[in-house]
C-alpha cells in the first residue's frame, strides 16, 4: 500500500458505507436473467469523507486552466470565466428538455436566435447554424454542403478539396469522410501558403480550399485575397477553420476576407470549457448563396415568437440529436455579451501582444524558424536541444516540474522538433515571465545536466508513460486480469 496516497481500493473496508439512498417510491421491476450480472460488481467499500477525498486528490493531480499555465499551442485553453457557469446553470436553461413545446422554451430559442445574429456580425457570414457538436463536426457539416453546392449545379466532377501541409490533422481527415480527394499544398520558406503552387494545382475538379487564417504558424496569411481569387476563378469554394479566430475578432472576419463557410471552436474562442472530450460546440456560418444548405431545424424569429424551421427542401438534413451542446451555447453567447465587440477587439489584441512578446523572449534560447510579427500563437524548435542529445518531448516533460503544462509538441509537422506556444489574453505578463525563466532554464539544464531533462518529470504522481502502449492496450481496471 502507498502511505501517502493509497488507493480508494486499498482503503476498502468489510461494512463501510459511503452514501444513503431513501427508500424507493417507484415500483420494483425484475430484469431479465439475460441482463443480470453473473457476479457482484468490485467495488471498493469506504465512507463517504474518504471517497469525497479519493476524488479532490484526482482532481489536485490532474492538470487544468484553474491551476496553471495552458499554452497549448492551436487549442485557446483561456480561462472560462465563471459568470458563464452561473448563466448555463439558471432553471430556465438547465432543466429544460427538447421535447418540450416551443412556447414553452421561447427563451432558449431567443438566446440561440441572437447568438446566431452575433456570430453572423464576428465572422462576417449571412447565417448561421449552431447545430454541429464540436470543431471537427463543423469541418464535415462545411463540407457536406461544398458537397451539396456542387451537385445542386451539376458539377459533380469537383472532388478536390486542397489542404494546406501545416493544416490541422481534421481538415484532411474530415474532407476525407466526406467523401474528398486530399490535395496537399507546400508552405512556402516564410511560412504561407505556396500561392503559385496552388494556382498550378486548381481546375475545374476543384471543390474547396480548407484554410485557417491565421494559419498554425501564427502567421497571417497575407495573400488571402489572391488566393480567395484563385480559388472562385476556378469555380471552388473557400472554407474557413475558426480554430483561430482568437487572433482576428473584430480586427477582420473571415466574411471579409473571402470565405464561403466558415466553422467555429466555440470551446476555443468564446472561453466553454475545452478538453476531457467535450462537451464542444462547432457552429457553422456560410455566405447567401450556401444558406439553402443549411442543416435544420434552423432557429428562426417570427412575428409571434420564435420558432424551429425544417422546411429547407435543399438541406444536407440534422447533424446533431435535438438542437446541438445547448449548455456550451449559453456559456458562449454569456462571454460574448459579457465582452461586447470593444472587448473581444481587446481579446484579440491582448492574444497578439502575449505571443510576441514570448516568441521574442524565448529566442535567444530556442530556434523561431519563422522570425516575423505572429498573431495569437508562434512555432519554435528544438533543434539546437536535439543536437546535444534531448528532444521536444524532454523539454515538456521538465516543463511539468515548474508547474507549467507543455506547450503542443511535434506540431505543426513542417517544423522540425516543433514547439507551439499559445499564451492567450487570459495569462498576466507576471504568469509570462514566470514561464520564460522556466524555459530559458530548462535551455540552460540541457547544456548543464542533460539527465535531469531526460528524466523528468521529477516531482508528478505519474511519471513517463509508454503512450504507445497505453492507447492500443488500454486498461481502466484497477485489477489486474
């Protein structure tokens, strides 16, 4: 037994009861013998105050925003402010169900109604789909109606949807479930996309450009215009990934740029929780010549009310069961609402102070393969570390001793060694510094004492895993079998 923490297992008593149930008023049912268990479930036998601390020390060891530094590069992990959670929790949006009439849910429909009309204004788009679960779910609901689009015009031929090489891993993977030919376009040595590249590649099998701008490097993509040109000269559709729309709100939109359809990370951008899975919430917007598309029922104001309309003949159909995550909608249009378009301006231009200022700091220890003004996140490598024997993935595992999560590691897959740092507008510039000292140490401990990088962590419950093994053999039995 571990003294220190044992396990709630190890802690299990003959007798020792944890909870009281009341006497059940409902009517007792047999199951059948198919469904019962052919034995008495393991389950650990303890009091109430020892589960209760069973799970406060899970908490303690598991990393989160309310406990440190997050700069986990492409996935805006900003603190959710809390006035989000009491809004998602009011009896009027928490204990409502879907199949209740809709005179009886009118202000749920009116805060969807009006989170749509927000999201129309943020990224520049003529409506707008709350429906789609989470950012990937969005990326295949776009495409389905790039899909739609096309055949409604008879161009059936258009089975190219081209994908940048430093692209999030779902542009490609949602492209291909939806039925697409991947076409891969090079980064040039600056860091954009190969504009002539792309021009050579387009043609009248061209279905789509999947693009996010700001792209992964951080960088703006500044031929957005040409390449939006390119893109509709040769009868395509332009496709917006939001993931990084932290870095543009209300400084441009992907409306003004040229986008046809754009999907948002909710869970990113507008600070609903993010990460253990979910819940998420993917909303897509699309130009007026994509609404007929639309998945339904599409959240509509009328004269009496508001209402749920399903009567779009040329709709790709539901995506989502009921209405999409609703209680990460409330969380979301709270924040914005909380913010106003002066606030989330200053989301946008406190995200890109952050990230130059640690991309500018942190070079003189790291590799900044991209020296140039970033938006909300930057790319260093550690190529000068692998040269003396410890490798990105050293360098996160020693960043969990001084209390800081790891920043993304290994990605983009174009950088060598890749290290991508995204500090959001959350952080204080105290916070800021706090990780610099501790990256340009652990710089310092690589020339010093390489083994103390190679080791860590030092000071965490879990130590290394072989991360191989434990997603093909996964095991959440705390016996062994």
């Amino acid at each position: 037994m571990n003294s220190v923490n044992p396990s709630i297992f190890e802690l299990s008593r003959k007798d020792r009861v944890g909870y009281s149930l009341p006497k059940s008023d409902v009517p007792e049912r047999k199951l059948p013998e198919s469904l019962l268990r052919q034995e008495a479930a393991r389950l650990p036998e303890v009091s109430e105050l020892q589960l209760m601390r069973h799970y406060t020390r899970l908490s303690h060891d598991n990393f989160g925003i309310e406990n440190g530094f997050y700069p986990l590069g492409s996935c805006t992990m900003k603190y959710n402010p809390k006035i989000n959670e009491v809004t998602a929790r009011l009896d009027g949006f928490a204990n409502i169900h879907p199949f209740q009439p809709l005179e009886h849910v009118q202000g749920a429909l009116q805060l969807m109604y009006e989170l749509q009309e927000d999201l129309k204004v943020i990224t520049g788009m003529d409506a707008i789909s709350l429906q789609p679960a989470a950012g990937a779910h969005g990326e295949w609901t776009g495409l389905m109606m790039v899909r739609a689009f096309h055949e409604k015009n008879g161009d059936t031929k258009r089975t190219k949807v081209f994908v940048p090489d430093s692209a999030h891993g779902t542009n490609p993977a949602s492209a291909y479930i939806a039925g697409f030919d991947v076409v891969s376009i090079p980064t040039t040595d600056e860091g954009f996309v190969d504009v002539e590249d792309l021009r050579q590649k387009v043609g009248d099998d061209t279905a789509a450009l999947m693009l996010t701008n700001p792209n992964t490097l951080g960088l703006f993509e500044k031929d957005i215009v040409e390449i939006a040109e390119i893109i509709h000269d040769a009868g395509g559709l332009l496709y917006y990934d939001g993931a990084n729309l932290n870095a543009i709100m209300a400084k441009t939109s992907p409306g003004f740029m040229g986008f046809d359809i754009v999907h948002l990370n909710i869970h990113k951008t507008f600070s609903t929780p993010h990460g253990g899975g979910g819940p998420g919430a993917g909303p897509v917007g699309v130009k007026e010549h994509i609404q007929p598309y639309l998945p339904i029922p599409r959240v509509e104001k009328t004269d009496s009310g508001y209402t749920l309309n399903d009567h779009y003949p040329d709709s790709i159909g539901r995506v989502k069961g009921y209405y999409g995550n609703f209680g990460v909608l409330v969380r979301a249009y709270t924040y914005i609402r909380t913010m106003g378009p002066v606030g989330l301006r200053k989301v946008s231009e406190s995200a890109v102070l952050h990230a130059n200022y640690l991309a500018k700091r942190l070079s003189s220890a790291y590799v900044l393969p991209y020296d140039q003004i970033c938006k909300h996140e930057f790319v260093l490598s550690g190529k000068i570390q692998k040269k003396q024997g410890v490798r990105t993935l050293d360098i996160a595992k020693r960043l969990l001793d001084y209390d800081f999560y790891a920043p993304t590691v290994y990605f983009p897959l174009i950088v060598e060694e890749a290290m991508m740092i995204e500090p959001t507008e959350t952080e204080s510039k105290e916070t800021l510094d706090e990780f610099v000292t501790a990256m340009l140490k652990i710089a310092e401990e690589v020339v010093e004492n390489p083994e103390l990088v190679l080791e860590a962590p030092h000071q965490k419950s879990v130590r290394r895993l072989d991360e191989v093994k434990a997603a093909r053999q996964i095991k959440v039995n705390y016996f062994q079998s």
